[in-house]
C-alpha cells in the first residue's frame, strides 16, 4: 500500500462524508501530503557526520520516498479501521 492510498482511505472513512465528484479523494489528499513532505523536510540535518544524523538522512529519505508515492508502506499496522 502506498501512502496516498492510505491518506486517501482515511479520507473516504471520515466522519463528514465527502461528497464530490471523482478524485475528489485525490484532491484533498495532495495539499496535505506536500505539507507532510514539507514538515519532513524541515527534520534533515544540514550536514551528516555522524551516525544518528545519517541514520535521520535515511529515514527521511525512505518517508518522502513513500509519500511520493515511489515506495510501498511497510506492511505492518496499516490497518485504518
């Protein structure tokens, strides 16, 4: 599964039902996923030296990968029942 796909799921599963046409789900999930990106971003260190900071790099690297949409969610507890 892929982020937008469970943003989007957890859309269509909200309490005030969306009412819209086609892509509507889409829509609204778009401006939310980049300013997720952007609050991502604002985590990466400046510079990497050590390991925590690379480790950081690489975590940050695999989020926007995912909310890009370019890598699959891990698999575990993605259930948004």
């Amino acid at each position: 599964m892929k982020f937008s796909e469970l943003l989007i799921q957890a859309i269509q599963q909200s309490e005030i039902p969306l009412r819209f046409e086609p892509g509507a789900e889409e829509s609204v999930a778009q401006p939310v996923t980049e300013m997720i990106q952007l609050w991502v971003t604002t985590h990466a260190p400046d510079q990497s030296h050590t390991d925590f900071e690379r480790g950081q790099t690489a975590l940050i690297a695999q989020l926007l990968s995912e909310l890009e949409g370019d890598t699959e969610l891990p698999a575990k507890n993605l259930s948004t029942d």
